[in-house]
C-alpha cells in the first residue's frame, strides 16, 4: 500500500482586522445589539476577548495546517482576492488539483 499522502489543501484568509469588526458586528447584532451604539469600552473588551482573538491568531491557525499538509500541497487565499480578481484566486485552486485552469469563466 502507497504511503498517504494529503491531497491539495486550501486556505483563504481575510484581513485579521477586517475579520474581527465583522465576527464584533455578528456577535453584536445576534444580541440584538446594534455596534454603532455601543458603548467604546463594551467594544473594546469585545475586541480583546477570547472569542474575537482566536480566530484572529493566524500564525497558529497556519502551523496546525502545516503540520498535516507540507508547503507544496497548501494553497494560501486572501478573501480580499474574491473582490479584486475572483477568477484568479479560481485559476490558482484549479491549477494544483490538474485541472483546467485556462478554461472560459466569461459567463
């Protein structure tokens, strides 16, 4: 029997701050809260706390996915990608698995 290896993974990251203001704005708004109202120092202790900071703890994140997939076999994404060019973030998931890369995403 071959020796497992993993197959391609894939990883997209956002903006550590970006990602924190929206996880604040869904926590808050799950409360009925509305963030433009609350108080700075209610934010602040948000922003600080364990539910925010480790999701925003990437370095962390990246080791436990390195440890199970080598370099070559994890693909790295920024969501910010999706916005700028969605169909070169695509063309960069396709390319690893062998599959067609250079096809039309015109439509």
């Amino acid at each position: 029997m071959a020796p497992w290896k993993p197959v391609p993974s894939r990883l997209l990251l956002r903006d550590p701050v970006d990602r924190a203001w929206a996880a604040m704005r869904y926590f808050l708004a799950n409360r009925g809260a509305d963030p433009a109202s609350e108080p700075l120092g209610s934010l602040r202790k948000l922003a600080t706390s364990s539910l925010v900071m480790r999701f925003s703890q990437y370095r962390r994140g990246l080791s436990i996915w390195e440890s199970v997939f080598p370099g070559d076999r994890l693909l790295v994404g920024f969501y910010e990608e999706l916005g700028r060019d969605p169909e070169a973030l695509l063309r960069r998931v396709l390319r690893p698995l062998g599959a067609d890369a250079d096809l039309d995403l015109s439509s």
